[in-house]
C-alpha cells in the first residue's frame, strides 16, 4: 500500500470533512465503508474523483466508479496506485 498516497487522501478527507478527525473514523481499519458509516457522500465523491485525478495525474473511468472501488480507503489507494500515469506523492 502506498502510505503517501495513502496519506494524502486522509489528509483530503481531513481539510474537507472531518476536520482532523478521518484516522479517529477509521478506527485503524482502512476497509471501513465510507458509505455506510457516514465517511463520505456522494457529493463528496465526485469531489474526491476531482481531486484524485487533478494530484495523481490519473484518469478515473467513471464506469469503474463503484463501492468496490472506492468505498474505502484500503480501496482507493489499491485502485489509484495501479491506474496509468500514477505518479506517487512527494
């Protein structure tokens, strides 16, 4: 897993929503649902697709944008990190 990108998503998710608080959500577990416990919205998605394409230099493929892809933050990072032209954060 790529604890930069990793990082750079909580940190995301911390200026945007949770104010400081994304690691107290996840509880140390990187698989809890953002949907189903409240994380994220779907306006927060779309906003999180943005942000992920903008900084990583990637292109998500809007019929890959499902829970099994990013309903998590374990699932994001597995999914972000292999797409072409993934650069890793500095």
């Amino acid at each position: 897993m790529s604890l930069a990108l990793r990082q750079r998503v909580v940190d995301w998710l911390d200026d945007n929503y949770h104010f400081g608080d994304t690691e107290a959500l996840l509880a140390g577990d990187d698989e809890k649902s953002f949907l189903r416990n409240g994380i994220l919205d779907s306006l927060g998605f779309v906003k999180l697709m943005l942000f992920l394409e903008d900084t990583f230099t990637v292109r998500i493929d809007r019929k890959d944008v499902r829970p099994e892809n990013f309903d998590s933050l374990g699932k994001i990072v597995r999914y972000i990190s292999v797409l072409p032209g993934y650069r890793e954060p500095a």
